[in-house]
C-alpha cells in the first residue's frame, strides 16, 4: 500500500473504533493525546551494550550487568550512538527524553575521545555534546551516575566499601553526577531526574548484613546532603533497588527495603526497575503502596525473562498492568517513565523501538479503559460484570487508536517502521567494522 492508501485505512479505521470506545464511554480521542504526551526517557546503554566511551573497546557492564549477544552494529562512540537515538526517535511516537549514564562522557578533542577523566572528577562541560544535541532536538535530558566497570568496583563493593578511600571516591563521583544532572535540566529549562544503583552485594551469604548498610546510609548521606548546593528542583533525585544480581545473588545492600526507607526517610523518590524483584513478584501492585507516601516515583519499564535479562520491553501484561494502575489512581503524572533494557542478540535500533512503542502502546491501553464503569461495577459488587467487562475490552479494536496515534504523531503506524530500520541497519549498521 502505498502512504496515502495506508492513511486513509488508517483513519477509516480509527472511525469505527473511536465509535466503539465511545458506546462504553470511553474518549479515544483524548486518550490519544494524552498517551502522546506522556514523558519516556530512551536510555542511551542500549545502542552499545553499556560499554560506554571511558577507553576504546574496554569492556562492558560489569556489576553483574551482563548484555548477552554479539549482533553487528554496536554504537561505538557519542556520534554513532546519537545517530541510532535520531532514527529511534523519527519512528516511536510522543514525547521522549533521553538517559544518559556517566561512562557516555565526552572528555576528549573533537572526536570525543582522549584525556581520561576518572570518574570523581566529571563536570557538566564533558556532557556538552549530549546537552547540545537535545537541546537542538527539544528534549529532556536524565542521567546516571555510574557505579560499575571501574577498577575501584572490581570487588563489587562502592559505597558501602569497607575501605573509606573507595568511598569517598564514589561519593564524589555521586555529587558530581548531581551538578550534572542539575547543569542539564538548567541548559534544557527541564528538570533531569537523577538515578543511583550500586552493585554493591555478595555472592554468597555474608557474616555482616549490617555494616554495608549502615555505611551506605552514610555515603548516600555524603551524596545527597544540602551543603553540596544542588538544587533539589532541577536535580530530581532517585534511588534503584535490586533483589539479587550475578554476583550478589545472596545479599544485595541497597534491596527494596533498605531504599524505600531511605528515600521515604530522606525525601528522595524510589526507583522501580520491573527487572528487580522475585519473578512471582509484580511491581503494578507497589504503586498504589509506595505513591501512598512517596510524591512520585521512577520506573525503569524491563523485562526480566527467568531472571533480570533485561530483554527489550513488549506490549506484555505486566507493563499494560503497570500504567491501568496509574491511570486507575491518576497518578501518570507521579512517575517518571523510563527504558531500561540491553539487548545485544537482536538489532538494537529495532529493540529500542519496540520497547519504546510498547511503552506507549501500554499508557494507551491504559487510557482507553472505561474506569468509572468499572469501578461503578466494583462499588455495586457486581463482579462478575466487571470481569467481563475487563475482558471484553482485550477484543476491542485498540490497534486501529494505537495506528491513529502513529499517524497524528507522523510515525509510521503498525509495522511500517520496520523497512526503515531495515535500510538504516544496512546504510549504516553494517558500515560499523569490528563493532
Ligand atoms: C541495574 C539497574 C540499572 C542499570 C542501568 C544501566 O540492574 O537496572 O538501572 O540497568 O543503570
Ligand atoms: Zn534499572
């Protein structure tokens, strides 16, 4: 089919579905703009399977971050990385932001590359070219610090390292993380949220559970104190949990207790990563718990498969579950959306897409469901109707809003994305030798 002949099936479409939705009371119109606008924060690890530009074809993740795969066409410095983000942007629908961790540093001449600056010592000015880029493509910016591949975390300990040295190193390369974020949200006129995970943890089981804790308490401290003058509204700090990593599978630190504590303590908002906790565990039910204290919250939107693989997000149930909880408690706007995945078998640019198309397939979704329907049918206890209220909404024709949604947005809708980075992989992808 040729665009226009997909335009006009597109919004033929639309018509009948937008009538549906409407018989249950359901707008889809003004759920299509809002899903629009809901904030995704693109992570950039995924281009490059979080190796970062630190030294040329230094390793990758380590701290039990494992991408798995050795598809070709890895981005392999800011230039390349930026491109992929570029064509990823061109084909996902709505407003996005994009996420940067600290070992994306450009410290070097005009290639980005060269003098080394060690962690502890990073400013604003070796993010120039990443706060040029959005700022000249309109978007947000977050950011990371980066608490892994590093020699001073070669034993899977930062912050709560018995050592005060390592410590204090990895405190100050917290603060400096902060001045980032905050110089970014300042040069973009938007507030950068700001995300700490540590790997810190043990294989296997520990004599002192105690001791790590209380000396992460006191570097986090250290990080997040007033007299380091980073401002708390432009700087929107966060704080990641984990249950076990590769490596820490029998204590980790900083678990889902030690930071709900510690953010709710501390003013500071939690991160859910869906990657980071039990499978039988979901984290669509925490979000009416933790936003019962919290004012808001981050959620990095993963797919573990087993364990936390970090597979590209779909269109799942857990993440549909996920965003019918926020808009069931109008909280979309208490928490702050971002991608959290690195998959190395498969095409990246392809992988942020789908992940990212789901995300906003899912806010969608979620904005389409007839709520006070539901929830009159909840309060009348007729629960049998509700059930299968809930399940007849799984037939309705979703697709056709969803293609409605591509096409305001000027993206391709359905699969017509898939060409495009089909020639963008060969093009481009393919050119990138020893990658
Ligand atoms: C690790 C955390 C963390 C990282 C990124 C790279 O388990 O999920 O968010 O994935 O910071
Ligand atoms: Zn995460």
């Amino acid at each position: 089919m040729v665009a226009t002949e997909v335009e006009r099936a597109v919004r033929e479409g639309y018509e009948r579905a937008r009538e549906a939705y409407a018989a249950l009371g359901v707008d889809a119109d003004a759920a299509l703009e809002r899903a629009r606008a809901v904030p995704v924060s693109l992570h950039c690890w995924q281009a490059d399977d979080v190796t970062g530009f630190e030294a040329a074809g230094e390793a990758a993740a380590s701290g039990g971050l494992l991408a798995t795969g050795s598809y070709p066409g890895r981005a392999r410095n800011g230039d390349e990385l930026r491109s992929d983000l570029e064509q990823v942007l061109a084909l996902v629908p709505g407003v996005h932001r994009a996420n940067v961790h600290a070992i994306y540093a450009e410290t070097g001449g005009p290639s980005g590359a060269g003098r080394r600056v060690d962690r502890d010592a990073l400013e604003p000015k070796h993010f120039a070219r990443w706060m040029d880029w959005a700022k000249g493509r309109g978007l947000g910016l977050d950011f990371n610090p980066t608490f892994f591949a590093h020699p001073k975390a070669a034993d899977g300990l930062t912050l709560s390292h018995p050592d005060s040295g390592i410590r204090a190193f990895w405190i100050a390369h917290g603060i400096a993380c902060r001045r980032i974020g905050e110089a970014m949200a300042r040069a973009l006129g938007s507030p950068a949220v700001v995300n700490l995970w540590i790997p810190d943890g043990s294989k296997d089981l520990p004599a002192d559970r105690w001791g790590p804790r209380r000396r992460l308490v006191e570097s986090l401290d250290a990080i997040y104190a007033d007299s380091t003058g980073v401002d708390r509204s432009l700087c929107l700090d966060a704080v990641e949990s984990k249950l076990f990593g590769l490596g820490s599978e029998a204590y980790v630190v900083g678990s889902h207790e030690f930071y709900l504590g510690y953010a709710l303590a501390r003013g500071l908002a939690v991160c859910l990563d869906m990657g980071h906790f039990h499978p039988t565990e979901t984290v669509h039910d925490k979000l009416s718990a933790i936003l019962a204290f919290a004012d808001w919250l981050l959620l990095h939107v993963s797919r573990p498969v087993r364990w936390d693989s970090d597979h590209a997000v779909l269109f799942d149930d857990d993440v549909r579950a996920v965003f019918q909880e926020l808009v069931r408690g109008e909280a979309l706007g208490r928490v702050k959306v971002a991608l959290d995945y690195f998959d190395a078998s498969i095409n990246r640019v392809a992988a942020y897409i789908i992940g990212a198309r789901a995300v906003r397939k899912a806010v969608l979704y979620a904005l389409l469901e007839p709520g006070d329907r539901l929830g009159a049918l909840e309060a009348e206890g007729k629960g049998a109707q509700k059930l299968a209220l809930m399940e007849e909404m799984k037939t309705m024709p979703f697709g056709a809003v969803w293609n409605m949604l591509c096409l305001r947005a000027g993206v391709p809708p359905a699969g017509g994305w898939m060409p495009k980075v089909e020639a963008y992989e060969k093009d481009v992808l393919a050119m990138r030798r020893g990658s």
